[in-house]
C-alpha cells in the first residue's frame, strides 16, 4: 500500500472517535512499511494534523475514501491526506497539507514562506508538486 493509513471517511471518522491515540495505527503502519520506528517529532506532527484534518473530514456531507500519509511514487514524499470521491459527477481527488506553524508571512519568492520565522517551501507549492507528480490512487 502506498500510505499509511486508508478507509472510508465515515470509518474513519468512527476509528478516531474510538481511538485514544489514533497515531499509534499511523505508527503501526509506517514501522511495517520502513522497517523502522517513526521518531517523536513525527508522531507529535501526526497527533496535530490528524485532529485538523478530522475537523475537516466530519462536517461533509458524503462519503469518500482517505488516505492518510499517502506517498508519492515520483518524489518519495507524503501527503498528509488524499480525499478521493466524486465531484461534479467526475472522479476528484481533494489533497490536504497540514502545517504546525504558529505563524506564517509570504515571502517576495512564491515558492517560499516565513513560518515561525524560518524559510520553508510553500505548502500552495508543495501540493502544486504533487500534482506534477501525478498522484494515482
């Protein structure tokens, strides 16, 4: 499997009700994928995008699939959730970056913002790079 975590929206939404620590099946998952155990810094981005991205998840209206993690064939890099359904009658795929920034300035680089008063690539172009590397689920 390309991600660490896929299901419904609904089911989805009824496993982290039910779980204390939803990321210890992100954790399960990435340690049968890598072979290794994901450090700390991870797991705590984990625990605060997962509880955003329920946020988001549990006020729509259909049901749709997720994908939590999902890795990029191309680049190796990891979304933090694909929502793929229907949209307008055609197949969609909605993708959900989750950043823990406190704050945030654009910079005069659009491939470039200030967050917590570091440099780092703009999650607008992050996702645009997906994109570019045609994600397939």
């Amino acid at each position: 499997m390309n991600c660490l975590y896929y299901n419904d929206t609904l089911s989805f939404l009824e496993e982290y009700e039910n779980n204390d620590d939803f990321s210890s099946i992100l954790t399960n998952s990435y340690r049968k994928l890598y072979n290794s155990t994901p450090d700390s810094h991870l797991i705590n981005s984990w625990r605060g995008s997962i509880e955003y991205i329920y946020g988001i998840i549990k006020d729509l209206i259909d049901k749709k699939g997720i994908s939590l993690e999902y890795i990029i064939p191309a680049s190796g890099e990891r979304a933090d959730a694909i929502l793929i359904g229907m949209g307008d009658n055609k197949p969609s795929i909605e993708i959900i970056e989750v950043k823990g920034w406190r704050k945030f300035t654009y910079s005069k680089n659009p491939y470039l913002v200030y967050a917590d008063n570091k440099r780092e690539i703009n999650p607008v172009y992050q996702v645009l790079n997906y994109e570019r590397d045609k994600i397939q689920c």
